[in-house]
C-alpha cells in the first residue's frame, strides 16, 4: 500500500509526473483537506469518513488537461472523485477509495451569455456566474445557498433545489438546465452531450457517471431583491403564511422558508435584529412588492422585523437572508452547537397547516421544523429540514419513522450511498450510463451500493430495470 489514503499501490510520484503540465497537489495536509465536505453535519457520516483521503490532486484548466488526467487514470486504473468547491453535505465528493481527486475550479470560463440562457464551464463559481448574469439583467432561477463556494457543475451533479426553486421549480424540473457536455473515463475519454428529458441521466447523479465539463443554463430576469425576516407568534400562523406566500399568483418571491421559534436562539448574527422566541418567515422578495408581502404577513398577525436590499446588507455586514435557510439553517446553528444535526422530509402537495400541527404533536422536543418551500413538478410542495439536538442514531431513525408514518417521506442525510438518499432506489438510467461512461468503474464507485450488482451487465440490460 502507497499513497495517503492507503488504499492504493499507484506509485503516485510518478503519476503526478505523468499528469504534467497539469496541476497537481501532493502535500498530505492539503490533499487530505480537499478530501473532506460538509459530511459532518451528520454525526453517523463523520465517523464512517473521516478517514477517507484522495492520494493526490490535479487541478487541471482546460477540457483537455482534464481529458489527460481521465485517460492516465483509466489506463492505470486509478480511482477519480469528482470536486467542486467541496460543500455537498453527504460526503459526495469523499474519496471513498483513495485515488485522484479532480478539482474542477480551474475550468471556470463563462463561454457565452444569451438573451435567456448562459453557456459555462462546470468548474466556475456560482456567485461570480450571477455577478456575470447580473450585469445583464439575468441570474440563475436557482442556486444553492453556497453560491459563494460552489461550483455550477457540483450543484447540478450533487444539488437538486435552492433559492428560486419556490418559483422556478426543482433543477430537474423542464427547461432548468438546457444542455450538459460530459466526458467519458477511457483511455481516450469521449464527450456525449443529453439535452431535454436525457439531462437527468446525469442530474444529482453525485459525480459517479461521467464528468460535466459544459453546462447551458436557462436564466430569468434579475429583481431588486429585498431580503426580508417575518417574525410571527407561532409556528401554524409563520407556515400559514408561507403557504399564502408560496401559492401567490402576484408575489415575485425567490425564497420562501419558515424556521421553529427555537432556531432563532442559535443564530448570532441576527441577536438585536429579530426578537427571541418568535417563529421567522425568511423571503427574497422585489422591492415593488414589499408592501404586499408587509400585508400578506399582518394579515397572518406576523411583522416584518428585517428588510434590507444588498447595499444595505453590505453596510451593515450581515449574512444574505438566503444564508438562514436551506442547509445554512443547519451550519448557522452548528457554529452554536456541535451538538445540532438535521433531516430532510418531504411534505407532499397540497401542503398544510394541519399536516405540521399533526406532525409537531408527535414529535418531540429534541425536533424544531425548519420548512423549504418549493415548486415540484408545477405543484407547492415543503421540504422539512428540522434541527435535532442529537442524542443517538436509533432516535434520529425513530424520528425519520415518525415522519413516514404521517406520510412525510425522508431521504436519509446521514448515509452517503446514493441509493439510500432521496431516491431511496437504484436509478437504473443513472448507471447504465456509468456502464456507458465509466466502464472501468472508476468513478467513486462505492457511493452506489447497486452497481457492484449490475456492473458485469451490458448498457442495455442495466437500462431495462429501470421502472418509471
Ligand atoms: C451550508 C450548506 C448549504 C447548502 N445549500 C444547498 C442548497 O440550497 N441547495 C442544494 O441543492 N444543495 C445545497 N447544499 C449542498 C451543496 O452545497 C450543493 O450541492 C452544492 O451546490 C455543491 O456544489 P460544489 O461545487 O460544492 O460540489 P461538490 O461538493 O464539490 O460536489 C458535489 C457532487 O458533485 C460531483 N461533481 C463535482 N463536479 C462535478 C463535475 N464537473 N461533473 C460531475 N460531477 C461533479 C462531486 O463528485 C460530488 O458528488 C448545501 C450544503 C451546505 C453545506
């Protein structure tokens, strides 16, 4: 065994000269630093992998430096982890077999901006893609609340929803992402493009079949957005709201999250500006439209204790609003107490409020809901993504159970196998092109329990099991 993961017998000096003149990391500190991602907001997945390392870095910046790092590492037989800017939260882009780490980041040119749409290579980082957008009266419909430290192609391969997604739907929903250019893992790696209803045969795919080099992206008009905090006396009366909110035929809005009064008591960095004990509708809204929201949220008997726009929100040194929401909730909290940890429930259309006062009467104290609401298939749909004070892993399971029981699917954050996350089942399209794309399984294999099943099948047969 050689190498830092200690996994490999590669003779990794020699790889990385093989790999010249790209790029490479080889310092064991930094490459096991790339090794990591958000994995540890799940007690469970920090102590399965916190010792999984790549064995070497190449960062490369060009398609054909990255298609020279693929080829040597199928003509070796070297395991690849895909890497964006490292902030997926299951340990997507874990080594879990050592190997080579490609980091994407150096392949970051925006290739073309059209009236509605951006053509980008994978690696650029979202917040300077909507910068770029920006200065022509466009952004992304939607964008994870990383945007500072994601990249374009890590959202598509590891994301699935964001800010804009209660408007613009999910990323998978039609017209979201037009094109995506992908290269093989072969000797001489091949580029396949899929467009239309073929981009989801490597959507949220988490980087195992095939590497997105290119993206072509719809846009949508930018707003003065203003970033506004509801605060309300409970948690039906916030939710009540937000179902008004999300359902508006009129209302803009490009966020819509409602957070348990408890959460609150964690959030630092809103002390003086949102008063305690008060349940919090977070909202991007445009500026026209703030006295309508002001409305919506009184007539709830809400008010709203926070409306900035971004001037004044770099003034005053705060976070963007967007930054209490989705999985910033969680990291907000966790920067309190390492003690915190979270889930993912979906509430089905139609949403309720008496589906979370049914739900909040059975779950205990340890539970303090924190609701997404998103556009899913052209329906209004919640994601929960509750805090829990963690005590072990049977109670979180027991919590996840309650949920199902009241017909609230969870997808399980704590597992970083693909088959045990959202799909809950093997997406038969996604590895029949691993088959076409990876034939040598090279692609962080592990993350998919089903493909040691399937992998000696032809394309074809592994696309058969596919069940709608
Ligand atoms: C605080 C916090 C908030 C978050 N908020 C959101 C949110 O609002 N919405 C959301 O959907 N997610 C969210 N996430 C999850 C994560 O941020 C997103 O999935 C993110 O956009 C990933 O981008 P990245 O560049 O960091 O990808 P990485 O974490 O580097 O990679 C993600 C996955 O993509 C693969 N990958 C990377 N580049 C490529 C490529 N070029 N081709 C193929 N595969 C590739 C990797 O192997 C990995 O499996 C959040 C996570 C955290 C920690």
């Amino acid at each position: 065994m050689t190498g830092i993961s200690g996994k490999t017998s590669t003779d990794w000096v020699a790889f990385a000269s093989a790999l010249a003149p790209v790029e490479t990391i080889d310092e064991p500190v930094l490459v096991k630093k790339r090794s990591r991602d958000f994995f540890w907001f799940s007690p469970i997945l920090e102590r399965r992998l916190r010792s999984c390392f790549g064995d070497l870095v190449a960062r490369p910046r060009t398609v054909a430096e990255l298609s020279h790092c693929l080829s040597l590492a199928a003509r070796h037989r070297v395991p690849v982890t895909l890497r964006g800017g490292g902030t997926g939260n299951y340990g997507q882009s874990v080594p879990l077999e050592g190997g080579l780490i490609i980091e994407m980041t150096g392949l970051d040119r925006i290739l073309e901006i059209g009236p509605d749409f951006v053509r980008v290579e994978a690696g650029c980082n979202i917040l300077a893609l909507n910068r770029a957008l920006g200065e022509r009266g466009r952004e992304l419909p939607v964008f994870p609340s990383t945007q500072d430290i994601a990249t374009i192609g890590g959202f598509i391969s590891g994301g699935s929803a964001g800010i804009g997604t209660v408007s613009h739907g999910m990323l998978r929903d039609d017209g979201n992402i037009l094109e995506l250019r992908v290269l093989s893992v072969e000797p001489t790696p091949r580029e396949e493009v899929f467009r239309g209803g073929a981009i989801n045969m490597i959507h949220h795919a988490w980087g195992i079949n095939g590497v997105i080099t290119e993206l072509t992206l719809r846009t949508v008009p930018t707003e003065d957005w203003v970033g506004c905090i509801a605060t309300f006396d409970n948690y039906p009366d916030c939710h009540a709201a937000a179902i008004d909110l999300a359902l508006s035929e009129t209302i803009r809005r490009k966020l819509c999250s409602t957070l348990d009064a408890h959460i609150g008591a964690y959030f630092d960095r809103l002390k003086g500006i949102v008063p305690p004990g008060r349940a919090m509708l977070v909202t991007l809204v445009p500026r026209g439209q703030v006295d309508t929201l002001r409305a919506l949220v009184a007539g709830h008997g809400g008010r709203i204790d926070l409306a900035m726009d971004e001037a004044e929100r770099v003034a005053r040194k705060l976070p963007h609003v967007f930054e209490f929401s989705y999985n910033h909730t969680t990291l907000q909290a966790l920067k309190s107490d390492r003690k915190v940890t979270y889930l993912q429930i979906l509430f089905p259309a139609p949403v309720t409020v008496a589906k979370v006062v049914e739900l909040r009467a059975v779950l205990g104290d340890d539970v303090f809901m924190h609701h997404e609401f998103a556009r899913m298939g052209g329906k209004v749909v919640s994601f929960d993504l509750p805090l829990v004070k963690y005590t072990t892993d049977e109670r979180l399971y027991e919590i996840m159970s309650i949920y199902e029981s009241h017909g609230c699917p969870a997808s399980d954050p704590h597992s970083c196998i693909i088959e045990e996350g959202g799909m809950k089942k093997a997406d038969y399209r996604h590895l029949a092109w691993k088959k076409r794309l990876d034939p040598g399984g090279l692609l962080n294999s592990p993350k998919s329990r089903e493909w040691t099943r399937v992998r000696d099948l032809s394309a074809e047969d592994i696309e058969a099991l596919h069940q709608p």
